[in-house]
C-alpha cells in the first residue's frame, strides 16, 4: 500500500509488452534451424501473454536470416493463434507498394485480426545488395509517397497508377506503424500512424522527438490519436550479473560486426569471455551495452517502468538476442511476470 502523499514506484504492470525477433543466427545452428526457432519462439511467448510478435527485414546480413518478412510472418500466424503478428519492418524503399500491399492483404485475410504492418524506411548496406534488389541509396527520400501510396492501396484511393488495385487489400484495415529514427517521427505525425522508436541516441533526444511527435499527430483513418511502441533491448534474470551476460553475445557481435563488417552468429557466453578483444573492439563491446535495461525482476521493473513513465509510451518492443534460446524464453517469462503483476 502506498502511503498517503507518496509517489508510487515506477513499474511495467499493466504496460503491453510484445517481441521483435530478427532471427539471428547462432554458433553451432543451420539457418533453417534458426527460422524455425523464431516461428517457436513466437509459440512461446503468446503462451506468455505477449501482444505481438513481430519479425524483421535485412538482406545478405551474415548472422541474419529474416530476409523476407511477410513469408516469416504466414507461418509464425499459421503456428500460433492469438498474438499479433507483423513486421518491424518491411523496408518499404526495397519493394513496390502494390506488392507490399498485396502481401498483407493475403496476410489478413488469412489471419483476421491479427496483422501488423510495422514499415521502415532502410535500403540494402551496401551498393551491391543495393543493385540487387534493384534500389539507389537515395530511394528512402521517397518514404512519405510510398507509404501513401501503400495505405491509399487499402482505401482504393491511391492516385499514384489509376485504376490499378490490390487484390487481395483493399477495404481491409490493417494497423500501420512507422518504425522511424530522428525525423521519421514527423512523418508517422503527419500521416496519423503510430510510431515505432528506441532510444538510440540518448533520452533527452527521445523525449524531444515524442513530443514533436505527439503536437503534430494529425488523426486519420488508422489511428485517431498518438501511439508510442517503445523498442528496447531488455534481460530480467535472477541477479544483475547474469541478466548482464545475457546481452554479451549481441554486444560481441555488435563489436565484431563494426570492426569486421561482418555479424558473427552468437556466440555462447563463456567463449565471448574468452575472446582477447583488442582495445578498439573492447570500447565498441562495453558501448553496446549502454543503454539497454537489464537486472533483477525489481530493477527492470524500476527502470523499465521509469522510462515508460517519461516517455508515455503505449507498448514495450522487446528487442533481445542471446545465444542460449532458454535463458532468452526465461528472460522474457520473468518480463511478462512484471508486466501482469
């Protein structure tokens, strides 16, 4: 019970809480094992209570192996039946909005009620994936028309080709969101959509960039007010310790990815201990960590709430990798505990 005049605890319980899976790769495991540990992850945490689950775009990403998400999405749908299931995201620059379109129309037609289409604005890393998926690096500048585009598509609005339509989509209202970095937070404002955001560059630019966000919301068909999805890495465990060594094959990978410019698969704990970093390496490992919430039960609770309370967030993104799938499914059942209590 909380005394009079005193200000209660910050906690999660009673915030949404839902998974971005990435699908990445582990030491040890083919890809398709991968694929299918993703599909089985989703399983799990709708057991959970979790609230949506989605997965990820990247092409020829060593260490990755979401590649096409609206086929990884159909058969995470197909094996669960009450979660959400979208995209975080399709990579809208890479595709045609007529396609992307089509492909959720299938999507929810299959699996009524259940699609998300989280819709980022990335193309291909490098100029060769680029040419591959037949893209320039200055196809992003375009986001706002394609994502008008892609809604008027469901609307049977869209003025961009006449008289084309999508078959299956239109008519359908499927939920929306702008995953956005810096100013994508204006764009989701100007479109009425809601916005998918971490904290990437520090907190103060967080918080300036959601009330931009939330002062130039415009209301529309698909959301007539402003909603937040907060991504965040986050590893509940027993004590802060090993919630910590949770986060350190990502963090290696991260290191060795910006070094090397390759995603290593994770590695277990024990043998990213064992790695003889150099002094550059160690600084970009120790970096990775910043930011990213982890500890005890009681700790996450504290910080993760804290943020939720600054932030107003709507919904928690939980944004985790880890070598050892069942201490990745115990983390997040200790989270799902803290959300309902």
């Amino acid at each position: 019970m909380d005394l009079p005049g005193a200000f209660p605890q910050p906690s999660i319980a009673g915030v949404p809480l839902s998974v971005l899976d990435r699908s990445r790769t582990r030491s040890g495991e083919s890809e398709a094992e991968t694929l299918r540990g993703t599909v089985r992850l989703a399983q799990q945490v709708e057991e959970l209570g979790y609230h949506r689950f989605w997965v990820s775009e990247h092409h020829s990403v060593p260490g990755v192996v979401g590649s096409a998400p609206t086929v990884l999405a159909a058969a995470v749908a197909a094996a669960t039946s009450r979660i959400r299931v979208g995209t975080g995201g399709v990579m809208l620059p890479n595709h045609q909005p007529l396609v992307v379109a089509e492909q959720f129309g299938v999507l929810e037609s299959l699996f009524p009620g259940r699609i998300d289409m989280g819709l980022g604005r990335s193309v291909g890393f490098t100029g060769g994936i680029r040419r591959a998926l037949g893209v320039e690096k200055d196809a992003a500048e375009d986001f706002s028309a394609q994502v008008e585009e892609l809604l008027g598509y469901f609307t049977g609005k869209q003025q961009s080709h006449p008289q084309v339509h999508a078959r299956p989509g239109e008519g359908l209202q499927i939920p929306a969101y702008v995953l956005a970095i810096g100013e994508g937070a204006l764009l989701a404002a100007s479109l009425g959509l809601p916005l998918v955001i971490a904290g990437v560059k520090g907190e103060q630019e967080l918080l300036a960039l959601l009330e931009r966000y939330r002062s130039s919301f415009r209301p529309s068909a698909w959301a007539s007010s402003p909603y937040v999805v907060l991504a965040a890495t986050v590893a509940v465990a027993a004590t802060q310790d090993e919630a910590r060594r949770l986060l350190l094959p990502e963090a290696w990978s991260s290191a060795y990815s910006r070094t090397r410019g390759v995603f290593p698969p994770l590695l277990p704990v024990d043998e990213v201990l064992r790695i003889d970093m150099s002094s550059k390496e160690r600084s970009i490992f120790e970096q990775s960590l910043q930011g990213q919430i982890y500890g005890t039960p009681a700790e996450v609770d504290a910080a993760l709430g804290g943020l939720v309370q600054r932030t107003g967030a709507d919904e928690v993104l939980v944004t985790t990798n880890t070598y050892d799938r069942g201490d990745l499914l115990a983390s997040y059942e200790r989270l799902a505990e803290l959300s309902a209590s």
